[in-house]
C-alpha cells in the first residue's frame, strides 16, 4: 500500500458514458455551454471596458465577476469536453492540484464579489445621495482586493490540506474534475480533520455572505417599497430577485457538496449538482445581469455601429 501512495502520479476522472454517441453528444453540449458562457462574459467586460458610461462601481463590479466567470467556467469544462470526446479520463497529480486550487479560488471569489455587489445596490438605493461618496474608485479597488487576496490563502490552505493526504483505495475520481469531497472519498488518510475544516469554513462563509445578501436586499426591498413610482419599483425588484436566484443557486448547490457527509463513492446527485455550481451560474449570470439591461444593449449597439462605420470606411 505505501508503494502504491508514492506512485500515485494520476487521477481517472468519471466517465460520462461508454457509448460514443452520448460521448460526442456530451462534447456537443459541454462545448455548447462553454463558448456561450465565455463569449457573454467576455462580450461584458469588452463592453464595460470600451464604453465609459460604464465606467461607475456597478458595472466596475459586474466586469470583474465577469472575469471570474470566465476563468471559472473555463477550469472545468473545456477538459471534460474534450474526455467525452477522445474518452481520455486522465489527469496529473499536479493537474488535478491545480485545478482544486483554481476552483475553490475562483468560488470564493465569485461569492464574496456577488455579496459585494449587494452592498453596492444597498448603498445605491438606499443612500443615492452618499453614492459616489461611499463607492469611490479607490473603495472598490480595496474591497475587489480583499476578496481576491483572502480566496489566494483560502484556496492555498484547503488544498495544501488536501494534497498533504495519502490516496491508495483508488485513483479514480467519481467526479468530472478534481474536487475536495472526491479526493476525501478515496484517501486512505485520516481524513476527519479535513471534513471538519471544510464543513466550518464552508458553512461559515456560506451562511455569512448569504446573511448579509439577505440583509441587505430586506433593506433594499423596504426603501423601493417606498417608491412613489410603481414602474421604479418593478425596475428595482426585476434587478434584485435575479440576483438572489443566482446566489442561492450557487450556495445551495455548493452546500449540497461539500458539506454532506462523506460516502464512499460517488453519485449522479453530486455530479448534476457539480454541473449547478460549476457551469450553470457562469453561462446565466451574463443573461441575468447584462443582456436584459438597457445601458448594455445601448453598448452592443454604439459598439456595432461602430464597428459597421469603420468596415464601410476601409
């Protein structure tokens, strides 16, 4: 057994089917999400970058959770793409460390900033006068930094934590990629510590960012109600409860991973749940914050027209 631990330089990640047409069918799909997911992210930040109308803490905010989305998306989903397509399950040991590292860095990063954003509507709505004031350039410049420097350590200490265990029950992931709860399920370690340490600072930042979105839109629901303007009113609503949608989506989902107790292989419940947390908020969160709003589309069409002069010109 300690032979086979310091050989272990691979992982087989889980095989979606053994039938090469659901194989090409899951490239299709995987492939489908992907380009549609980075394309609407990328689409935001060229927009936000290029149009200076955009330039304020809102979509400042929205460009870099584009950012995120990007980067998150693409941890996963191209390799699971190309495995249904070639039927190569294989991943390095540092491959796999990297892409735990990547993942829980970029989650962490994608919830602090969404919990971000909700304070930049809190004080957009209910203090408009103290806006700028408040959400000066500099502010979001440190609280755009504080979630990316604490997700650096919080990722640096889960998956440390993680890689210091032995793996010889088996090297075979039952996952798509590389997670924390699947490499638990097939380390031979002790792994008592690890469960403890990832169920309370899951559940704790979890609970806490959530808490505070919650608390947040309670106080901004009780100021638009106060709206003389209905049509104000069902702006404000129709912007928040997408975003409330996508948080608990995520935390939910992420929830229902990482802090059920640990089983010895895995399921299909945890792999559609994967997908939830993994794919789905990254694809949706262009659609939801950008594509239905006025000042983006004005964008796309300044940019187009743009585009357009300049072609008939050369």
């Amino acid at each position: 057994m300690s032979n086979f631990t310091n050989t272990v330089t691979e992982f087989l990640l889980l095989e979606f089917s053994d039938i090469q047409e659901l194989q090409i069918f899951y490239f299709l799909l995987f492939s489908l999400l992907y380009s549609s997911g980075l394309m609407g992210n990328l689409l935001i930040v060229i927009l936000t970058t290029l149009d200076r109308r955009l330039h304020t803490p809102m979509y400042f905010f929205l460009r870099n959770l584009s950012i995120v989305d990007a980067c998150y998306i693409s941890v996963t989903v191209p390799l699971a793409s190309i495995n249904s397509l070639v039927n190569n399950r294989v991943i390095s040991y540092s491959g796999c460390a990297a892409q735990v590292y990547l993942l829980v860095f970029l989650a962490y990063f994608e919830l602090t900033l969404l919990t971000v954003m909700a304070c930049d509507r809190y004080v957009a709505i209910c203090h408009p006068l103290h806006y700028t004031v408040i959400m000066c350039p500099s502010v979001c410049m440190k609280m755009t930094l504080t979630c990316l420097v604490t997700g650096l350590f919080y990722s640096g200490f889960h998956t440390g934590y993680t890689f210091r265990l032995s793996f010889c029950r088996s090297n075979v992931i039952h996952q798509f990629f590389c997670d924390i709860p699947s490499l638990l399920k097939i380390s031979c370690s002790e792994t008592f510590s690890n469960m403890l340490s990832l169920f309370i600072t899951v559940l704790a930042l979890g609970l806490g960012c959530f808490g505070f979105i919650i608390a947040s839109y309670i106080r901004i629901f009780s100021t638009v109600l106060r709206f003389p303007v209905k049509e104000d009113q069902r702006k404000a609503f129709s912007t928040c409860l997408p975003h409330i949608i996508v948080v608990s989506l995520f935390i939910v989902s992420v929830g229902f991973v990482y802090l059920q107790p640990n089983s010895g292989s895995g399921s299909i419940k945890d792999i559609i749940l994967s997908i939830f947390y993994s794919i789905i908020p990254p694809f949706l969160n262009p659609i939801i914050y950008s594509l239905r709003n006025k000042q983006i589309k004005e964008a796309v069409r300044l940019v187009m027209s743009r585009k357009l002069l300049l072609s008939n010109i050369a």
